[in-house]
C-alpha cells in the first residue's frame, strides 16, 4: 500500500524481477499511441524494471524503432549527445535486417587506459521524452556488457520487442538480437552566435534541396506499396518544380530573431506547461497544418496525428511572428518537416506584406482531392470516425451524403442517422449568447427536478470557455455541494426537459458515477474507458421549442424552425468539481498532456472524476480541499499537479 504519493518508482513493489538486475530503462513514447506507452511501462514495472523518466540517467532505451539514425536522432532531441560506437556497428545492422542475427562476437570496448573483451549484450526500445520529474535512483554503471562493466558514459537502444519476449520467456534474454543503437555519449557541442548564423543558412539550404529532390521522387520501398495498396489511393508521383523563396539584401541582414520564450530555451514539451492563445501569431500557418492533420486523421495514420498535434501545440504558444524555418525548428516538437512546410507557406505568401493566403499543397489536398473531399464530409457526420467514413467509401461505394440515405440508412446506428438527419445544422457554430441561454434552461430544469436543494450550480465549458465566439456544440457542467442532488440528477434532468420539448433526441445516456457511488474512478477497473469521461452524462439533440414569437411548441400545429443544436450535459459531484471543469476546458492536445504530466512527475492518475495514485491501493488525493467556489477548486487542482494556473483562454491547443 502506498500512502505517500510522493515515493519515487523505485520504492513501489514489484510483482517480478525479470528485469531488477537491469540498469535505468526509458521507453521512448515515438510511434506509441498513449495506451500502449503506458501498457508498456506498466509491464516493465510488474516485472521489475528500473523504470525512469529521465532519459539522462537511462542505461537501456527501448522503442518502436529500427534503425541506428532514427535512434541517434531521438536521443539528439531529448539532449543527449551519442557517437556510435564502431565496435558493435555490426552487430546493430544484423540486428535490424530482416536475417537472422550474426554469430555473435566478442568485441574490444576502450575502457580508461586498456582494452576490455565484453560481450554486447541487446537492447530495444522506443520512447518519446516528456519533461517530467521523476527519477529512479539506480546504479548507472550495469549497462549493455555481461563480462565487464562498459565505461559509465555508454548507451544503448533496444527494440520494444525485447521486453515482451523477456517477460514471455520469464527470463531477460540476450539483448544482442533486439539491440538497434549502440554508443557514448558526447558533450554537446557549444553554439556561438557566428555558428548559429551559419546554422541557420545551413537549414535553409537543407529546405531548398529537400525541395527540388521531390521533383524526382525515389521509388516506393516494399512497405510503401503495402500501405499503398491497403490505403487503395494511388499514390501522388507527379513530378512538382521546386520553389525558390526569394530573399533580398536586407532580409539576409535581418537582425536575429527575438529572444526564445523559457520553454523553449528548456525545451518543455508538454502543452499543459505553457499558454496557448485562441488568436496566436502564427494562426494562418497553425491552420494550414490542422488540415493536414486532418488527412493524417482521414487516412488512419495515427503516429502522424500525434505528431501534428504536438507540433502545431508549440507553434500556436510560440509568441512572435515566424520568419525563418530556423526558427521553426527551435521550438519542441517542430521538426525538419514542419520547417519545410512553413517554407513552403511563405513561398506561397504566407507573409504580413501580401494578400495571398500562404496555401501549402499537402493542405490544398483536403478540400482538392476528391477522394478525401468525401472522405472529410463523412467524418464530419456526428457518429462516423474516419474508419466507418472508409468503410462508407471503399467498401459501401458510397460517393456522397445521398448514396448514405439512398442505399444504408438501414444499416446505419441511430446516433449516425440523426447526425445525418441534422448534419447541415450541426455544422453551424453555436453563438455564446445561445451557448448561454441553453446553459440557464438546463440550470433551471436542474433546480426543478431537485427542489429542496436549493441553488444548482451551472458552468458552460468547452470552447465557451476558452472564449470562442462560435462553438460546435454545447458542454454544460452542473454540481451541488450535497451528493445526494447530484446522485441520478441526470436521468430526472433528461426526463424534465423531453417534456419541455427542448431535448428532441438523447443519443446516449450515462450513469457511471452514479453506479459507482459518484467516487473517483478506479486507478484499474472494468468501468474504466480509456480516453473517455466517466463522470453522469447525456448527449442529446437540443431544440428551442419557443418559436413564432414566443408561440409554444406545436399547440398550433406549426413547425418548428429552430435549428438543432448537440449539446453535453455533464454531472459533476461537489469534492471534485475542480477537476471535472478543468478536465472538459482544455484542448485536446492540451488534455492529453495533462495527464501525461500527472502520470510522469507525480505518478498520479487525473481525469476528470479526480486524481488517485499510481501503483498499489491507488488511493484518492484530495487537492481541492479548501477551495470555495469552483473557479477556486480548479486552480488548486491545477496548482496541485505542478503546472501552475493558466486561465482558460491559454488552453488552446488546438
């Protein structure tokens, strides 16, 4: 039982030992979807492993990676400095080919003044470093050599599939077979203002050639077409003439860019660390890759998404006006690809001084393409994610919303057939002022279905929150100081406002706090949705019934003109309020890495039903004690998991 929640990995118990005797382990999250980056730290834990998030202390690196670059590549990006070791650069090719494994040698390792026979030893792995504070203290000096300690400064990066295999075998098996990436680590290099100059012309002429090389595509590698053909959308090979920016005398005598914000210089990651403003800066390029992102969506490319997300996080909190690719590539979780794509924006007059739109090509495909064009209006049906829309397509032959109606309505679920049904007013915004109104209706019908308790409290989240003047739909949170009124309040509210007339439809209805006494969910339970809220709710289909002046729903038999609005009515009980109201304010990258956040530097578990420990017991951590008024209790929260308050309007990630 863990009653501190402030004990360090190393202190939690242990279900195996499979992996005790190994040194720090840090899994890389890159090409990981959140859930199995968890499943696999999990399991490292049962078995023993020396887990860390500190990649500096990390011995062994295992990932979902394979090549030697790649691995250098991901350990340059998290701040550490390698050069791969030419003794066991052998080793690491057999490794990652598809043969079978060379005989395995002895290999001379320097280590001081005189040579040391060792026998490399394998490792894998795959982790995508979110700055966190956790550290595991274990002894750094039992890495990769079973013969004799290698020199202290010595890393090495194994596949992923080394753990499983590991644990399936109930023993640690040789790393050799699973290693990718053998080295040392090195000091990173200094960078004095004359380098830099150079750096960034450097950068500029990598873009340029990048460029002109897509004018003559290499041939597709076996994976491609496999992906080609599973994806079954050609693949785009026409040759495209590449674009010079054009740059005068004073823009090459441009000043240095302004100074770097903190998390830049400190290279923080996670979005929930910084503010995010509604109207960043850099808001017409942001949206150029929010398209993007949504083919990345659309075509089930998941890492990509991901990717995307992270990168346009940073983009929309980074406070000045982009004027290089360099300085794109700054900035945490901007790579050489986004550099490349602002390039190209600028190519295309993504600039102050004209009137031109900056279009990137890749972009232009969502709304071009007609493959994606419908693919996109699928999606946007409220119950159809991007695999059903492919399926609409490739399998059904679908071309459009009519062959929907015309030839499967049957076969569609009730909630896509109402998202068909108001699919053109569902795609307008919904103005605050009505946000708003609706917001007092549910409140009022709150108080009706519960009279002898008083004031029922009422907050309007989501985008509301965050200050956007039109939002997709309506997310409304209501609580009392009594649990008893929030207990089952859902199912009297629903019920009150059919018979208003102002609920046409309840799409889905839960009471999955209530069923468990409205207590925080379960650190590891069967109620337990990954990536989904927990707490009382209903989804339904919102309709003013007052139209024609005031006249009342259909007494005259006329019908009713008002648009159809979807609407979230969340039930929050009072001890955690806090969480709920910052658990539904913040964006979506910015949720994610909320919660990557708790779990890294407290080990803990947030969501919006509250927070419990990591590990055994996984016992409830009050952080909102104290707190008076909601708006209070949300800041505790905020305070509580180490990332400071940050209003809503500096949630938006995008």
């Amino acid at each position: 039982m863990i009653d501190d929640p402030g004990l360090s990995l190393k202190d939690k118990p242990r279900q195996g030992s499979i992996f005790s005797a190994q040194p720090p382990i840090f899994i890389l999250p890159t090409h990981l979807s959140l859930e199995s980056l968890d499943e696999a730290e999990a399991r490292l834990l049962e078995n023993g492993g020396n887990l860390t998030y500190d990649i500096a202390e990390a011995g062994l690196i295992i990932g979902k990676i394979n090549r030697p670059k790649r691995a250098a590549l991901e350990l340059r990006s998290r701040g550490i400095w390698t050069e791969e070791s030419t003794s066991v650069s052998a080793s690491v090719s057999s490794a990652g080919s598809a043969q079978p494994p060379a005989k395995r040698r002895r290999t001379e390792l320097r280590t001081g003044t005189r040579d040391v026979p060792v026998e490399v030893v394998d490792l894998s792995t795959e982790s995508e470093s979110e700055e966190d504070g956790i550290r595991t203290q274990h002894d750094p000096t039992k890495h990769l050599v079973t013969k004799a300690p290698p020199s202290d400064n010595s890393i090495t990066v194994l596949k992923l599939e080394w753990l499983e295999a590991s644990i399936a075998a109930g023993q640690c098996l040789p790393q050799k077979p699973y290693m990718v990436y053998y080295g040392r680590k090195i000091p990173s290099p200094t960078t004095t203002a004359a380098e830099k100059k150079q750096f960034d012309q450097m950068s500029s002429q990598i873009i340029q050639r990048a460029k002109q090389d897509a004018s003559h595509p290499p041939p597709l590698t076996q994976s491609e077409h496999i992906n080609t053909r599973r994806s079954k959308e050609p693949p785009d090979t026409s040759p495209r003439r590449p674009k010079l920016h054009r740059q005068t005398t004073s823009e090459q005598e441009e000043k240095d860019p302004p100074p770097q914000p903190d998390w830049v210089r400190n290279h923080v990651l996670l979005a929930c660390m910084r503010s995010a403003p509604l109207h960043p800066p850099n808001e017409d390029f942001i949206s150029q890759l929010v398209k993007i992102r949504r083919i990345r969506e659309l075509t089930l490319d998941e890492i990509g998404v991901r990717a995307y997300s992270t990168s346009i996080a940073s983009l929309v909190s980074y406070p000045h006006a982009l004027r290089r690719p360099s300085e794109v590539l700054a900035l945490p979780g901007c790579e050489a690809k986004i550099a490349d794509l602002f390039a190209q924006y600028q190519e295309h007059g993504g600039c102050a001084h004209t009137d031109d739109d900056g279009a990137i090509a890749a972009a232009d495909a969502l709304d071009s393409d007609p493959v994606l064009r419908v693919l996109n209006s699928f999606y946007q049906i409220w119950g159809v994610g991007a695999k059903t829309a492919r399926e609409f397509y490739y399998a059904r032959g679908w071309r459009d919303l009519d062959d929907i109606v015309e030839h499967g309505w049957n076969s569609l679920s009730r909630v896509q057939q109402i998202g068909l049904k108001f699919y053109d007013e569902f795609q307008e915004g919904i103005p605050r002022c009505e946000s708003e109104s609706i917001a007092n209706v549910i409140r009022d019908h709150a108080s009706r279905v519960r009279p002898a308790a008083g004031l029922v409290e009422c907050v309007i989240v989501g985008g509301y929150r965050r200050g956007k003047e039109s939002s997709g739909d309506v997310d409304v949170i209501l609580t009392h100081r009594d649990d008893s009124v929030t207990h089952n309040l859902i199912v009297d509210l629903v019920s009150s406002l059919e018979k208003a007339h102002y609920i046409t439809h309840t799409l889905s209805l839960h009471l999955t706090s209530s069923m468990r006494e409205q207590q925080t969910l379960p650190f590891r339970g069967d109620d337990s949705r990954r990536g989904f809220d927990t707490l009382d709710k209903a989804l339904v289909v919102w309709q003013d019934p007052r139209f024609d002046h005031g006249s009342s729903h259909s007494e005259d038999g006329k019908k009713n003109t008002n648009i159809h609005r979807r609407v979230d009515i969340i039930i929050s009980p009072w001890r955690t309020i806090g969480c709920a109201v910052l658990g539904w304010s913040g964006d979506t990258t910015f949720q994610r890495d909320l919660r990557r956040h708790a779990k890294k530097t407290r080990s803990w578990k947030f969501d919006s039903s509250g927070v419990r420990a990591r590990g055994p017991g996984g016992h409830v951590l009050d952080l909102e004690s104290g707190g008076e008024t909601w708006q209070e209790r949300e800041r505790l929260v905020m305070e509580g998991l180490g990332i400071g308050w940050r209003p809503p309007e500096e949630r938006c990630t995008r």
